[in-house]
C-alpha cells in the first residue's frame, strides 16, 4: 500500500507516460486516494473534479452572463433559452435562439413562423429594440429591402468617386 507524498516514475505504475513522476494524494473532497501527476498536483479525483463542473453549469457559474452571446462572425446575439420556455420551439442551434427574434416574439405574444424575418432597420444587428426590429413575412420581402439599401451604398459610392475624379482633375491642373 502505498503512502501519502510517495513519489514514482509512470513506468513503475504502467503509466504510458514513463518519465513523468506521479505522487500519491488524497483528494480534498472526498478523501479517496490516487497517483497524480508530480506537477499537476491536482487536489480533487476527477469524480468530484466532475461533479464540481456539473455543479457550475449555466447560472450556478460565477461567470454567468445571463446566457447572452454574440456570433463574431455575423455580430448577431444569442440567447439560451430552457426547455420550459414558452419561446423554446423557435430555438435553432441547441437551446438558443437570436435575440432580435425573441425580442419581437415577446412583443408579438406568440411565437414566430419560420418562414418570417425580423429585419433591423438601422442595419445594426445588435441594436434589438423593438422600435429598430421590422417583421417581414419572407425572405423576398427582405431582399428587396437590402437590395435598396445596397443600391442607396452603391449611387453614393458612384456621387464620390465623381467627386474624386474632379478634385484629381483640378489637382493636376
């Protein structure tokens, strides 16, 4: 039997780590002893290394920021929702849902269709409130309402660079 604060190579314990040197510890918990690694040191079994996760999951964990994430890549913003939320059939990746849908679904009182589209008004997809946030009922109606946004961005591009080619002129001349 081995005692506390023994130290070994992992060959001498069929370890695949062979150099590595393991100490025998209790665990702070549980008082269930165990080889751990000599310079991890850690001062659980992974039991309650476990258990202590689970119990840090969602809210319980002090860096809970109420579920609330945003997508990088699109700047869209997420929100978990639980099983039994009334909003819960509009989730779509796991158990959240894009905020501005949530939101114009809780001004609605109902659930929103699939098939509709909450479109922001100033462009700004993480401005969510209600008076930025439109309801359109299918994606044609949304193209055409970013096709004139894009064509409004592309005659202002066309007024500049006229602007540009007239101050080149005259700094050439």
């Amino acid at each position: 039997m081995s005692q506390i604060g023994e130290v070994k190579h992992g060959r001498d314990l069929g370890k695949k780590q062979l150099r590595v040197k393991y100490i025998w510890l209790p665990c702070k918990l549980c008082g269930k002893e165990r080889w751990v690694q000599y310079y991890h040191q850690a001062n659980m079994c992974a039991d309650c290394q476990l258990k202590k996760l689970h119990s840090q999951l969602g809210r319980k964990n002090p860096s809970w920021v109420g579920g609330r994430t945003v997508d990088k890549s699109r700047g869209y913003v997420w929100i978990l929702l639980c099983k039994n939320d009334f909003f819960y059939p509009m989730v779509q990746h796991g158990e959240r849902v894009y905020e501005h849908r949530l939101v114009m679904a809780k001004h609605l009182n109902r659930c929103l269709l699939p098939w509709e589209v909450v479109h922001h008004k100033n462009g700004i997809k993480g401005d969510n409130r209600i008076e930025n946030l439109e309801l359109l009922t299918g994606l044609g109606k949304h193209n055409t309402i970013l096709n004139k946004y894009i064509n409004k961005l592309l005659s202002e591009n066309r007024k500049l660079r006229g602007k540009l080619e007239e101050l080149e002129c005259l700094r050439k001349s």
